[in-house]
C-alpha cells in the first residue's frame, strides 16, 4: 500500500500550527522557561575536536568566518570549506555597465586570508546552493572524494541544530563523523533571543525550518 505524502503546504501550515501552540505554551504557563527551552531547541554544539575539515555554512557574515578562523588558528581543523551562494541578479547587471566587486565567496575568502588562512587552506565546493540540505549534499560528496573522517560545520547558533540534523543525515550513512559549532560572536542567546526584534525573527524563522526538516529527515 502506497500512502501518498502530504502536499508541501500541508506541512507548512502543520509547522506554522505547531509554532503558534509553543507560542502560546509560552505565553500562559512559565513564560520565561519555555521561551528559555524553545531557544535552547535551536543550538548543538559539540566540545572542541579535532576534524579533517570545517565547513563555514553560507550566511551570517562574517560571524562564521570569524569561528572558523578561530578553528584552523588552533589546530582543530588543517582545511576550511566554503559553500557557494547563487549570485543575485543585479550583479550581472553591475558587471556589465564596468563596476567591479567580488561576489559572496571572494569576499569570505578575503576575510578567511586577511584572518591567518592561507589560501591553499581555502576549498570551495562545487556548483552553488540553495539551502543548507544543499550544503549537505556538497559536502558530503567532496568528504567522499577526499576520504574525510571527520568534519566541523560551522554556523550561527541559532542554526546548528537544523545544520547537525540535516548533515548527520547525509554525511553518517557514508561513514563521516559530524560535529557543530557556533559562531561565539553572534548575538543569539536561547536564555534571551524573544527580547530583541532581531532574535525575535530567528528564532521563529528557525523554528519553522528545523520542524520542517525534522518531518524530511
């Protein structure tokens, strides 16, 4: 018997339900607790390891390159891998009418090397991303290749539960160990992200994701 999967805004709005019910669990019993616990359900990280690679995931810059910095100028890591975003649009459109400037990628390594990284340290996987399952596969398929045992994900706080979920799921079946870490200069704090409009809006968003990844993987 086949049962047909649920349609994609099924799931969305089974999500969004869910969201609003902790929401509300929040509001009426314990407040500050249950925000505390829902924050806390956004970040794993694991202790300090060493690994073949850290893979500084796209976004939240240039918190997570700073991380990873931090990583390989401690020994915990000899390679830094890099994912590539598509470029915006208006970018061609910059390129044609002459203004010069890197994209997303040459900007993270810039700051990579000006922070201790050389670029023979520096890997950038292939093809560009859309997500951090995308991400994932990249990954998974350069670990392969370069037979890695062990590999760091590095990424905002806020976002490593999703990354260590989504990773594990795609890079453990191949036999590759997976830790997280966030980056510490970033904002979010699980005892307090519902007090700035900034944390707020992450923690929600967030929250919205890993439930959706979670009913994926």
């Amino acid at each position: 018997m086949i049962v047909a999967r649920r349609p994609w805004r099924r799931r969305v709005l089974g999500c969004l339900l869910v969201v609003a019910v902790l929401a509300g669990l929040a509001a009426t019993v314990g407040r500050r607790p249950m925000l505390t616990w829902i924050g806390s359900q956004l970040v794993h990280e694991d202790p300090p390891s060493v690994v073949d690679a850290a893979v500084v995931l796209s976004g939240g810059f240039p918190n997570r390159e700073l991380e990873a910095a931090a990583v390989f100028a401690s020994g915990g890591a000899p390679l830094i891998v890099l994912t590539r975003d598509p470029e915006p649009a208006g970018m061609a459109i910059l390129r044609a009418r002459g203004v010069l400037m890197p994209n997303a990628v040459e900007r993270r390594i810039s700051v990579l090397e000006q922070l201790g990284v050389p670029a023979s340290r520096l890997v950038v996987t292939a093809g560009t991303i859309q997500s951090t399952a995308d991400e994932a596969a990249a990954v998974a398929s350069l670990a392969s290749e370069r037979q890695w045992r062990r590999v760091l994900v590095v990424t905002s706080p806020w976002h490593t539960a999703r990354a260590r979920l989504v990773f594990r799921a795609q890079l453990e079946p191949l036999g590759i160990t997976v830790l997280t870490r966030g980056a510490t200069d970033d904002h979010f704090d699980p005892a307090t992200w519902y007090v700035s409009r900034a944390g707020l809006r992450e923690g929600i968003f967030e929250w919205q994701k890993l439930l959706a990844y979670r009913w994926q993987y």
